[in-house]
C-alpha cells in the first residue's frame, strides 16, 4: 500500500482512481499522520446474493403479522 500526502492525493484523485481499479491502494496522510484509505470496491453477485439470503433468513424468523393489522397500527397514529 502507498502512502501519498493528503494534497498531493486531491491534485492526482484521477490518476489514483484509475490504479485503485487496478488493484492499488493507498494510505492517504495528513502531516504525515494517517487519515484515510482508498481502496477498491469488492462487489460480486456472490456478495450480494449471500446479503440477500441473510435478509430472507431473517425475515423468516419474524413472526407475519396481517396486512390489515399494520394499516390499523399506522392510522392510530395519524390525526383526524
């Protein structure tokens, strides 16, 4: 991973984008202090497809509760 002074990183941010999608990375300083990573986006199908399964699994936990029963609970709320 590089390291590159945060001024210098707002000059060259397209030159660094173009080698973050080539798989670089960098350690973005200020004063010579860490303050940010820029790194890659890891986004596959297989990700979000996993994500997808979670949320299913987790909604099939959860007791149903009627349609009728949720518009109910949302007008008793609401003013006249």
């Amino acid at each position: 991973m590089q390291t590159i002074g945060s001024y210098e990183a707002k000059t060259r941010l397209p030159e660094l984008l173009r080698q973050v999608a080539q798989g670089e990375q960098f350690t973005i300083t200020r004063r010579g202090v860490p303050v940010a990573r820029i790194v890659g986006v890891e986004d596959s199908v297989e990700d979000r497809r996993a994500i997808i399964e979670r949320m299913k699994a987790a909604r099939a936990q959860r007791p149903s509760i009627p349609v009728r029963e949720l518009l109910d609970a949302r007008d008793r709320g609401r003013k006249p």
